[in-house]
C-alpha cells in the first residue's frame, strides 16, 4: 500500500507493538515490511527500535510506528513501557518452535489483562519457508487465536509472504476501533517522520563487512 494522495482528513497514528520470543524473526518482518529488505544473518534487538510506514486506507491517511522488541527473556519486564500505549500488538512465534508459540500465549494474557479488548491483536506465524519442520500445527495456531480475538496470519520474511496483509488487517482493525471517536491516536504532527528509521540498535552476530552466514536457530526469516 503506498501513501498516494491526500485530500483533507485527519492522520491516524497508531502504534504498533511486535512481541515474541528471540530468533522467531520480528525484526525480519519489520524490515521486510518498511524497507523490503531482508538479511540471512541473525539481527538481534537491544531492547527495542522503531520504524515508520505510512499508509492510505481507503482515502484515510494511516501512519504506523511500529515497535520491535527484544525477545531475550531478560528484557520480559521491559515489556510495558513498549505497549501499554498501543493501539496494535503482533505475536511472532517461529512454526518450527512448539515453545515460541507457547510464549505468545503468555503475551496474549498479559495483553489483555492490561489493555483488555482495547489493542487490536495479530498472531503471526513466521518461517513459513521452513515448513517441512513444523511443530506447531496449523489448526491448533488458529484455533488459539480465534479464541482470544486475534487473526492468525502465515509469514515468511524471507519470502515477503502475508507480511503486508497482516499490517494491512491490523491497521484496518485500529482504524474500525478508532471509529468516530477523538482517540489519542487521530493527533497530528506525524507527517515529518516519513520511513526513516529511529532508535535501531540493531547487533550483527557477524562482523557488518563479512558475508559469512549466520547461524543456528536464527538464520531464517
């Protein structure tokens, strides 16, 4: 979706929060997604970096922050100060681990118990490229997700699959929720922040000049 015209209308900013375990591949989605890019190599996340996309939805100006955080078990208790304010939260598991997918689960509670129904929710399947090792199966993923309220989506960063309809679904969904109403998110002043990239911390497991491929759990999208 491109942010083509204008005409009047407010801007909606929203944000958008993605949570998950580490090495399920958030910061892959977000950069496939913002920049259309994607690298083999594992990129870890220090705490949390922000990047934005700006949309058009049917005539209405959209404009996304999107918040990728860090999926180390260390940085769990920094969880709130990303998405206490979100309008929107992405859960990433890795298909071809049964145990990522359980810690969406604990994200969903904790989600709910603090924002109650107020957050949009999308569960994102992700290495979907990676099929053939699956361990969550299919139907329990959208079982789960339609029983606590959320769409289910099937990613793949390295192949670009359902990332842009997932952030599309989402964006839509905080867009029916905003309604009418003066929410917090229909401010402006967003329209100086176009997709440059904010506050990244983004850690190579090589050194940034080798091409040497990364490694273990983390090396696929």
């Amino acid at each position: 979706m491109s942010a083509a015209g204008g005409g009047g209308g407010r801007n909606h900013n929203f944000k958008v929060v993605l949570l998950g375990e580490g090495c399920v591949g958030k910061t892959s989605l977000v950069l496939r997604y913002v920049e259309n890019k994607f690298n083999d190599k594992h990129l870890t996340t220090l705490q949390a970096s922000f990047l934005d996309k700006k949309l058009n939805i049917g005539g209405k100006r959209v404009h996304l922050a999107i918040w990728d955080t860090a999926g180390q078990e260390r940085f769990h208790a920094l969880g709130p100060i990303y998405y206490r304010d979100s309008n929107g939260a992405i859960l990433v598991y890795d298909i071809t681990d049964e145990d990522s997918f359980q810690k969406v689960k604990n994200w969903v509670k904790e989600l709910r118990k603090m924002l109650g129904q107020d957050i949009c929710l999308c569960i994102a399947g992700n290495k979907t490229d990676l099929e053939k090792d699956r361990h969550v199966p299919v139907a329990d993923a959208e079982e789960y997700a339609a029983s606590v309220g959320a769409k289910h989506f099937h990613t793949s960063a390295k192949l670009n699959r359902g990332i842009e309809e997932m952030f599309l679904d989402v964006s839509k969904r905080m867009l029916d929720k905003a309604g009418d109403e003066n929410p917090r998110n229909s401010v402006g002043g967003g329209g100086r922040q176009s997709t440059s990239r904010k506050n990244v911390v983004i850690v190579d497991d090589d050194a940034q000049q080798h091409q040497s491929s990364g490694g273990g759990c983390c090396s696929s999208g």
